[in-house]
C-alpha cells in the first residue's frame, strides 16, 4: 500500500530541475536538454547544491562530515 507521499521526494526534485535548469534557456536539441540533465544531477545536485534533509549542507560537505566523525579502525 503507498500513501499520498510516495512521490513527494521525485516532485521537489522535478520541480527544483525545472526552475534551476529546464526554465532557464530554450533547449535547442533533446541530445542538448539530456547532456545537460545529466551534468545537472552528477555534478550539481548530487554534489553542490544543498539538501535541507542534510541540514542545508551538499552532499560532498555532508559526506566528508560523516568521515570526520567516524571512529579510527583499530589495530590488532
């Protein structure tokens, strides 16, 4: 069973692609508007942009964060 919020993540991140990406030029070509979807989600949101569910950090700031407080491995 789903609820009304199954989508809610998929529709923030759709409507953010629209207004910081899709809006912001005519696209010329559909090979153009899909390198440019991709370069978006690999070197933008997935990396730089901040999150709020991470605290309003970017992932690559949150990432290096969690490895600042992880535990030193222990030597036998």
């Amino acid at each position: 069973m789903g609820d009304c919020f199954d989508n809610a993540v998929m529709e923030s991140f759709w409507g953010r692609m629209q207004t910081e990406l899709l809006d912001t030029r005519k696209w010329s070509t559909t090979l153009e508007l899909t390198i440019a979807m991709a370069d978006y989600i690999d070197n933008f949101y997935n990396v730089q942009r901040r999150h709020s569910y991470l605290g309003h950090v970017s992932p690559a700031e949150y990432e290096m964060l969690w490895h600042d407080i992880q535990p030193s491995p222990q030597l036998s």
